[in-house]
C-alpha cells in the first residue's frame, strides 16, 4: 500500500485513489472488471487498484455481491 510521504505525494497514494473509486460505485453497482475499465487511467498498474478496492473494503465502504457478481457502496 502506498502512503503519502516526501516522495509519493497525496494523489499518487492508495488514500488519494479511494475518491475516484468511490464516485463510480455510489451511483451504481459495478462489477470489478468494469470499474477498472472505468478508472484504470488513475492507477499505475493491477495492483495499485487491488491495493485500493481492499483499502475501501477493509474500511467497510464497499460490498461484494456474490450473487450478481458486483461491487456495491454500503454506507
């Protein structure tokens, strides 16, 4: 996980990404793949994104539907 620090400035970091996840699944549900289409110019590689759908999933502001398959904003 990337944190802010003199080199990685604020938007570079896992926490400077939560928002731009966030925008795309609090007005629909999404399934994963989707929303890195959606957002995969925001991040470095795969891993930086899986890096950040945890953050926001440990932080119990995502759910997975196992059913459907997608991402859903559980606040």
């Amino acid at each position: 996980m990337k944190f802010p620090n003199k080199v990685i400035s604020y938007k570079e970091s896992t926490i400077g990404k939560l928002d731009t996840l966030l925008e795309n699944i609090i007005h629909n549900d999404i399934s994963p793949f989707e929303l890195y289409e959606v957002t995969k110019q925001n991040f470095d590689n795969i891993g930086d994104y899986i890096e950040t759908l945890v953050c926001l999933y440990a932080l119990q502001r995502i759910s997975f539907d196992f059913e459907t398959g997608r991402i859903i904003y559980a606040l």
